[in-house]
C-alpha cells in the first residue's frame, strides 16, 4: 500500500475537505498518513483526528521553524503527550537555517532536548533539516540518539545520504523529484538502496511539478511514486513494497497504534 510519510493533514486549510480527500486517497490507494505536529497547541487537534481516522499515524514535537511560539517548558508535556497519544515517532523536530529562522543555539537547546526525550521513550523521529546537516549529525551525535526515523525532505549529496542511514534513517522522498531541474535530486535517489527512502508530499506545501500555486495534497503519493520509478528503472508496484516495507522497518509501532 501507498504511505503519505509525512503530511500535515492536521491544518486548518483541510478542515472542509478533510472527509473528501480521505475518500480519495482511499481510491488511489493511499491508505496510511504520518502527520507530525508542529506546535504544542496544535497537538489535541491532531490527536482527535488520528483518534477519528484509523489511517492516520501521529508524531508530537515542535517544529523548528515555528519555535518563536513555543517554550522550552512545553518539552516537559512531550514525554506524557508522546504516550497519551500512542505517537510512533517524536517530531516534526530539527534545525532550520533558512533566512528569517529563530536563532540557531535556541533551535540546537530545543532540538537537543527533544532528540533526548525521544531517547528516553525508545521512539524514532520525524527530522526537519534545511541546510543544518553538519548541524543536525552533530546535535545527534552529542545526544547519542541512535533509534533512527526519517529525514524529511531530504536533499543532500549521496554521502550525507550515507551518514544518516547509517543511523538507522531513511530518507523522505517527496515532490522535489517531480522537477526535471533537480538533477542533483535524482542522482542520488537512483544511487540510493532500495530500503534507504519512504514517500512523502508535506501537504499543504512542495507542489509537484506542474501542481505549482496549488495546496499539495496526499493524492500526489500516486505521481511521486511513478516519478521515483521511473528515475529508478523499477516498477511502481517494487516502490510501493519497498517503501512500506521500508517505512514499517523504521516504525515498527504502525499497526500497533489507534486501529
Ligand atoms: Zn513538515
């Protein structure tokens, strides 16, 4: 079955077609969706609603871009929320260093400590990287985190690819590779082993190509997954095995969860 390993389907821009899509997705054969948070206030509302649809996965953290909204008290309600909530991963959590993002020793402080509780509960973790690799192995390395998960949106060199799977990561695969310019991407997707990546979109962000303008949706799994194939040499049907396979390798927790 297709997995959507990383959407934000919790957001407010789905509320009135939340319903709909999910039928959809069902139709196309996407049939699994992992939503990680990103703030503490938006958790009860991800709780309810992976409470409400049995195909829904949830991860609790806070997200490093949003970081000006949050407080490193809330770390201390994650641990409780992580449990109550029966989450399979903690995150979204990372280091953003794009323009305009909080200052980086807060981010390391937030991200240290929450890779420390995910230690602590033997969970895996959903990583948000932009530009922060060097960073990110780093912040890994001094917390001595080693229970792996998925780097989201990844996009580094073959190398880099290298680094986090030997930490027990796989890689995000999402829309970018819908690109014919992102030929950097497709080299080291092509290079990559076939247990080394999952499907994503980021819904309601990173439109495939010629989707651009519009709100990414967990119905572009089925057209990521023909791109990947294709930039492969496999067949849509091998992606598919491989990435579920490869996606319950990494959260041996899925079918356990709220069904
Ligand atoms: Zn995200």
């Amino acid at each position: 079955m297709l997995i959507d390993s990383h959407c934000h389907f919790d957001f407010d821009i789905f509320d009135d077609q939340r319903d709909v899509l999910m039928t959809q997705c069902e139709n196309h054969g996407v049939l699994g969706f992992l939503v990680p948070a990103t703030t503490c206030l938006s958790w009860s509302k991800l709780q309810a609603l992976a409470a409400h649809y049995p195909q829904w996965r949830a991860a609790y953290g806070l997200h490093p871009y949003f970081l000006r909204e949050s407080q490193l008290a809330e770390i201390d309600l994650l641990g409780d929320q992580c449990e109550a909530a029966q989450a399979i991963a903690v995150g979204e959590i990372g280091l953003d260093c794009w323009p305009g993002s909080v200052d980086i020793n807060i981010q390391i402080d937030f991200f240290s400590r929450q890779l420390l509780v995910a230690k602590s509960l033997n969970l895996p973790v959903i990583l948000h990287a932009r530009k922060s690799y060097d960073l990110v192995f780093k912040c890994l390395r001094e917390t001595k985190f080693k229970r792996g998960g998925i780097v989201h949106a990844f996009n580094g060199s073959l190398e880099q690819a290298k680094r986090f799977i030997d930490l027990g990561f796989v890689l995000g695969v999402g829309g970018t590779i819908t690109y014919s310019r992102a030929k950097k991407a497709h080299r080291v997707l092509n290079a990559l082993e076939r247990s080394a990546f999952v499907l994503e979109t980021d819904s309601p962000d990173m439109p495939l190509n010629g989707f651009q303008g519009q709100i990414n949706t967990p119905l572009s799994i089925p057209i990521i997954a023909e791109h990947v194939a294709q930039i492969r040499g496999e067949t849509e049907r091998q992606i598919t095995a491989q990435t579920y396979a490869n996606l319950l390798r990494v959260f041996p927790k899925w079918h356990e969860g709220l069904l």
